[in-house]
C-alpha cells in the first residue's frame, strides 16, 4: 500500500461489563505513560505495535489474598497484540475481488465483536486488514476493553498520533460547542431563582425517574428488543450510513433546533419506522433510548500530555453517566408528520440541560463503588443497558481531514461490544460527514431493513423541512 492510499480507521470499544473483569467498568485511574510505534506496516516488517499509553496498558487484572481485583505489570509482547488476518486469495476481476473482500472484511469485523477480551494479557488489540474494501485501501481496528479509559480518553490519545492532512504542524480543529444558559447573566434575580427551583426539582424528579426506570421497569418487547438473556455472546452485524453534515445543518436552521435534537429524532423516527414495518402494533410500544454521556466539563479533546496533568480537567479514565430518553411513540400526527420526532426530542433534550440528574446518577454510582462494591455497580450497569431498547453514543471528529503515517485516514467510527443490548448506535463526525454505526444481533434485527428505515427517516424528515421553510419564506 503506498503512502497515497486511503485507510479506514475503525476504533472498537470493548464494554466491560459482560466480562470476567466487570469492576473495572469504573476502576479509579492511576498515573499515565504513552508512546506510539508503527501503523498501517506491511506483515513483514517489525510490529512494534504502540507503547502503552498508560500504566493499564501494560498490566493485568489479578485477584490478591483480600478478594481485591488489582492492576498488575506484565511485560507487553507486541506480536500478541498485533493482529493480521489473512484472507483467500481471489482472481476475480477489480470489482468482484472488492466485493469478496468486502465479505470477508464484515465476517471478520463480526467475529471480532463476538470474541471476548482474553484477561491474560493487557486489555487491548490492533487489528491491520491489509485488504481493499469498498470504503479503504486499509482497515485498522483498535480493540479496547472499557476499563483501560472511556471514548474521551481513548479518541483523544487516537487523535494525539494522527496529523492534519493538508499541513502536520497545524493542530487538528473541532466544531464548536454553544454555550448553555449563555443569558443567564442577562436574568433578573427573580428569574434567576425561578430557575433555580425549576432546575433543582427536575433534577430531583429526573434523577428518581431514571433510577426506578433503570432498576425496576423494562422496556416492552419489541422488534429492537428481544429480551434473551445472553445475547452479549451471540453474533453481531455492523452496519453504516454516511449523512451530510450539511443537510442536518439545513434542517436545524430551518427547524430552530440544535444538531443532536436533528439526529436524535432522525434515530427515534427511523427506529419507530422499522418496529412499525416488523410488528405494527408495537409502534405505541413502551422503548427508551440509553445515551451515554461524558462528564466533563470541558471543551473539545485534551493531548496526552494534558490529560496526563494531575490539574487537568479531562483526567484519563471513565468519567461517564447515562441519560434515558423515551422513544417517541408513532401517533397518528407524527406518522403524518415526521418532523414532531425532533421537536419532541428537542423538548426532551431541553429539560434534560435544565437537570442535573445526569451528574447525580454519575455520583450514585461513585458512592456505590465504595459501599457495595465495583463488581455489583458493574451489574447495575448491565442491567440498565438491558432494560432498555437501544444503546446511543457519540463523538466529535475533527473538520479537517487526518493522516495516519502519511495515509489518508477516509474514515472513523467506534462502537462497543460484549453488551446486552439488540441495537447499538454510535455517532461520529468527520469533516462534513456524519456517520452512524448501527450493532445489531444478528438473526433477530434485519440490519438491512432498519439501515433502509434509517435513509428514509434522513430522507423524508429533510424534504419535509425544507417545505416548511419555503412556506414560511414565503408567508
């Protein structure tokens, strides 16, 4: 592969909670060490694979005398980290050979999803699929286990060994985020107190609700959740579509709205879509979306270097809480108009800012690390994740196209595994691009059929703001 080949960059992020290890879903961070070797090489050349980037990456989970689980220092051998697969040769024609790759490629990628992490070596893997696909030259996959850090942590040492394309001594850019409550300032004192009540009470309300939601009430059973026990083992399927950021920019002007409540209804509408099309009486179905949240307050990704400061504010490690949004129910006015999926997500979302019943869940589940214990907190966890319908993540990529080792990077995207969880949806930006990555369990979901209730939900929801917007230019 030669230095003007695209690669697809692809960061897999192994949950913790179904394996052996779960206390370490949220293990306390210790201190940082990190180097990076050699990508994207070809199978005969020497794999010094990256340096640990912290004190975890080189270490294993031992049980001491105490029943304790601890980190323990184990020499790191690169080449059982580094993985090459190797697939049939084929004499095919160009396109046929790209298409056969491209089955061997998704094959592989669903095994990886399937396998669990082994415990008796450092929780993390590298693999280099030196194949031609549809999407790359290359594929790189870095496997992950959850307690080495959360997406934070991991995307930001990923994005701390790429360059920008155009001009590597330029730093990589991110969108910028709004600011909340930025008029707060402007209130009048009454207004401002008013707030506050208004806030604290929906904390409290929020908090409570999501506790009892997560603990004691499962979602119904439906087309995206089957209720099996043990689907963590079974075979997943990934699946991908690729938006315009553009487009989602239009409706969000046209709408009033931001880009997550776009996305958010977007997701709600196509899944409500693909439950009516497999079972239409589940479309007024009980289903709750499970977003997962990073809780720091700060903008943008941290380098190494500044993660690795005992000051900094974006500490390596999982500094994560859940947020549970209801999925919209199908009534006869949404399905006439798609466009009430954004704005009730809008609605939903607003509330969700006034609360800070994100933060407390975040702090229940600190308090009961240290009273029952991170092994029962990691099964809490679980089960939350099981009681609802669909798990969502996102992250923010850069605008500006990135180089790997002087190999442009086509594409990025992350998804998590070993879960108990039917649908998983991740979002991830990169320059004018957004795609989703949609983890289905295979044989249950028709991962084609919700991909097609996905484009059409995109499809439908962008005709249908632009026609507002012209009748309303006009009027």
């Amino acid at each position: 592969m030669n230095n003007k080949e695209a690669i697809s960059l692809d960061a897999h992020l192994s949950l913790a909670a179904n394996n052996n290890i779960k206390p370490l879903l949220r293990w306390p961070s210790s201190s940082f060490n990190f180097a990076y070797g050699g990508h994207g090489r070809n199978k005969s050349e020497n794999p010094d694979v990256f340096i640990p980037i912290n004190p975890r990456f080189s270490s294993i989970m031992v049980r001491h005398e105490d029943g304790e689980m601890r980190w323990q220092r184990v020499e790191v051998k690169p080449e059982e980290h580094l993985k090459f697969p190797k697939f049939p040769e084929t004499t095919n024609s160009s396109s046929s050979s790209i298409e056969l790759y491209d089955n061997y490629h998704n094959d592989y990628v669903s095994s990886i999803l399937t396998k669990k992490t082994p415990q008796e070596k450092p929780l993390w893997e590298i693999h280099i699929i030196n194949y031609p696909t549809t999407n790359a030259a290359c594929t790189m996959i870095f496997k992950i286990h959850h307690s080495l850090g959360d997406g934070y942590s991991l995307m930001g040492a990923l994005l701390s060994c790429l360059q920008r394309a155009d001009d590597p001594s330029l730093p990589l850019t991110f969108p910028s985020r709004p600011q909340l409550n930025s008029n707060y300032e402007d209130k009048s004192l009454f207004k401002r107190l008013c707030f506050g009540v208004n806030s604290f009470f929906s904390s409290i309300s929020d908090f409570g609700s999501s506790i009892i939601k997560a603990r004691m009430i499962a979602d119904d059973i439906t087309p995206i959740r089957s209720g099996y026990e043990g689907t963590d083992s079974q075979h997943f399927t990934l699946s991908d579509i690729s938006f315009s950021l553009d487009q989602i920019k239009e409706i969000k002007s046209k709408l009033g709205v931001t880009i997550n409540d776009v996305v958010c209804g977007m997701i709600f509408y196509g899944l409500r879509l693909y439950m009516e099309e497999m079972n239409e009486r589940t479309k007024t179905s009980n289903s709750t979306a499970l977003v997962m949240l990073n809780l720091r307050s700060i903008k943008g990704y941290q380098s190494l270097k500044e993660m690795q400061k005992p000051e900094s504010k974006g500490l390596w490690g999982n500094k994560i809480s859940f947020l549970q949004i209801p999925i919209p129910k199908a009534s006869q006015s949404e399905s006439s108009n798609p466009l009430e999926f954004v704005w009730e997500a809008s609605d939903v979302l607003k509330k969700k800012k006034r609360s800070f019943g994100v933060h407390l869940i975040g702090l229940l589940i600190d308090l009961e690390m240290k009273l029952i214990g991170p092994e029962a907190v990691a099964k809490e966890i679980y089960n939350t994740i099981g009681n609802s319908s669909v798990l969502i993540s996102n992250m923010v990529g850069p605008v500006e196209k990135m180089a790997l080792a002087n190999h442009p990077v086509n594409g990025l995207y992350f998804t998590m595994t070993c879960g108990p969880e039917d649908v998983n949806i991740t979002i991830m930006s990169y320059v004018k691009i957004l795609r989703m990555t949609m983890k289905t369990l295979k044989g249950f979901i028709d991962e084609h059929k919700l991909k097609f209730c996905m484009e059409k939900a995109f499809e439908v929801m962008y005709k249908a703001s632009m026609e507002i917007s012209e009748i309303a230019t006009k009027n």
